[in-house]
C-alpha cells in the first residue's frame, strides 16, 4: 500500500493522487488494526493534507474530492478510538455533510453510523437512534452489505 501511495504522490499536481485518499484511508485503517494508531492519524493526516493542497491547486479551495468524506470518517474513528470524542464528531459531521451534498449515500450512512456509534457512548442513544435510522430508511435494497447490515445492527443494539 505505501509503494502504490508513493507512486500515486509522484504524478503530476493536477493529476496525481487522484486515488491517493482511498488508499490512505485504507493504510490507516490497516495501521490502527496493527496496533499504530499514531501513524494511522499522521497517515490520514497527510493524505487530508495533500488531498485539500491538490484541490486548491486543481479548482480553488471550494472543491471537494470524491474520497473526502471517507478520509472524514476515518479520521474520526481514530479520533474517537484516540480519546478525542469532540474532533471525532466534528469529522463526522463534517463527512457527512460532504456526502449528503454530493448524493453519495453509502458514504453519508459509513459517516452516520460512526457518529451513531459516538453518541450512543455518550449517551445520546435517542438522537443516536433517529440519524441512523432515517438514513436507514432511505434505502431500498442492498440490505446484504456490510454497510446496511452494521447500521441495521446498530440500530438494533439501540432500540434495547
């Protein structure tokens, strides 16, 4: 994963890291299962980083790529699993503004269920309970994905 982010930083400004935040996320989530939630924030870090320099450079800074919400939320799991509740929530409503505005809703209900996840361990569960089933009900199949079914069991573990 850090060869194919290495060769994707090396393409042009314009061009170049077209994918890198996808990949970023992921090498994120593989460092934090692999015990390095530090490098897995300074991995998401960078790659928001890059990701808002190559956005500014492309359209100017009102521009938002494809994977940013993604990014979004992945920072915020790891804020959140680091102690840093505040900033988790804020990256999450931040990624799921993205995503509602760009219509893109596996990645609304991904950023959803996280902050769902957040406030019912603050004791939220009630608000926690009605942003996660209202996205929920939004969609008319695919209840088989990973996706659907973890909001669906979340919304289950809420309910009792």
């Amino acid at each position: 994963m850090r060869q194919a982010i290495a060769a994707m930083r090396a393409g042009s400004p314009q061009t170049g890291a077209t994918g890198l935040g996808y990949f970023a996320a992921w090498l994120a989530v593989a460092q934090e299962r692999a015990g390095g939630l530090a490098d897995a924030l300074e991995t998401i870090e960078q790659a928001l980083q890059a990701n808002q320099e190559r956005l500014v450079f492309a359209a100017g800074a009102k521009s938002s790529s494809l994977y940013q919400p993604e990014m979004l939320r992945v920072r915020g799991e790891l804020r959140f699993k680091h102690g840093e509740a505040k900033l988790a929530e804020a990256d999450f409503h931040g990624a799921i503004e993205l995503a509602h505005k760009t219509s893109a809703k596996a990645c609304e209900l991904r950023a959803i269920t996280s902050l769902a996840r957040l406030l019912a361990s603050q004791g939220r569960s009630d608000e926690a309970r009605t942003m996660l089933a209202d996205i929920y009900n939004w969609f008319t199949e695919g209840f088989d994905t990973a996706d659907l079914r973890d909001a669906k069991a979340l919304l289950d573990q809420l309910a009792t």
